[in-house]
C-alpha cells in the first residue's frame, strides 16, 4: 500500500481569500496562515473567461511592493480539483513561490496568469472586485491593502444576470 501523499500548501490572493469559496473548491481545505509575497504585485490583468480581468501576481521591481493572502492547506487528492477550476494550463500556470508567515518562510504553491492570458487593460467586474475585497478582510489582511483591493478600478458586468447571481451567490458577504 502507498502512503498517503503529503497535504499541499497554496497560497490563496484573489477569489479564493473566501473560506467559504474555497471549501466549495476543495471541501478539505483549511486556513493555515496569512501570508505575505515579498517582491510581487497584485494586478487585475489575467483574461477571464467572461472578458474581465481576474487576479493575478507578477514580479515588482518595487522592493516595498507586496502580495498579502492566505494558506491553505488541502489534500494531494483535492489539489487536481483545484487545477481544474483555477484553470491550470488554460490560462493560468502553477508556481512554487516563498511566502512569509508568522512561523517563518515557507515554499508553497500558487498560481499565476499565462503570459497568453494577460492584458493588462483588463477591469475586473465589480462584482468580483467587491468578492476579492470581501475575501481579504475576512481573511484579516491589512486594512490598508484591504482599501487598496475595495478601491480597484472596475466595470459593470453588463450580463445583469451574471452579476445578480454572482453578488446573491457571494460566499463572503459581498454587496452591491
């Protein structure tokens, strides 16, 4: 019998600060720690499949310049699950990246837009800005990064029924 595979750590910066969220992805998951991404930016810039701009990190120049999230912790076996529905290898790729945390620097896993899935004059929807922005303050980052996400340059869905769904179906309290 093979052992059991060992729990992957992924370090969550957009949509998926939302526990609820992500225990819709993956139903094991747990929080593990907030963590900080010295050296990257946050940006909007990755081509979502409904023509907005979704979450993304990229590299800053800027040294002072940093991605706040969280870790989780999930089961190898959930972790294919998760590929799927951050679409791994359809628009996004999987990168080993240090975060710092509480306890010390750890190697964990994330994901980052394909270089084919960028264009940086993307907005995302209000409504997934708003999501993002729930999902950090639940998740306790900093309040001044928290205003920063709330404060996103954003675009009115204009599928009404999309952006109903989306805000009724917000796992993290998000309102119009």
């Amino acid at each position: 019998m093979a052992p059991d595979a060992p729990d992957v750590l992924y370090f969550a910066y957009g949509s998926n600060l939302c526990f609820r969220r992500m225990r819709r992805r993956t139903s094991s998951a747990s929080r593990s720690a907030a963590a900080t991404l010295p050296g990257y930016a946050l940006g909007w810039g990755k081509k979502g499949v409904d023509g907005s701009g979704k979450c993304t990190i990229a590299r800053s120049p800027e040294e002072a310049i940093a991605v706040h999230g969280v870790l989780y912790r999930l089961p190898a076996e959930e972790k294919a699950e998760l590929d799927i529905l951050e679409g791994l290898g359809t628009g996004y790729d999987e990168v080993r990246v240090t975060v710092e945390t509480p306890t010390g620097p750890r190697e964990v896993t994330t994901y980052v837009a394909a270089p084919t899935h960028v264009d940086d004059s993307l907005l995302p929807y209000s409504w997934y800005r708003d999501l993002v922005a729930a999902g950090a303050r639940e998740a306790g980052l900093p309040d001044e990064y928290v205003r920063w996400i709330a404060s996103a340059a954003a675009q009115q869905d204009p599928d009404a029924k999309r952006e109903a769904k989306n805000r009724a179906d917000a796992p993290c309290g998000v309102t119009p």
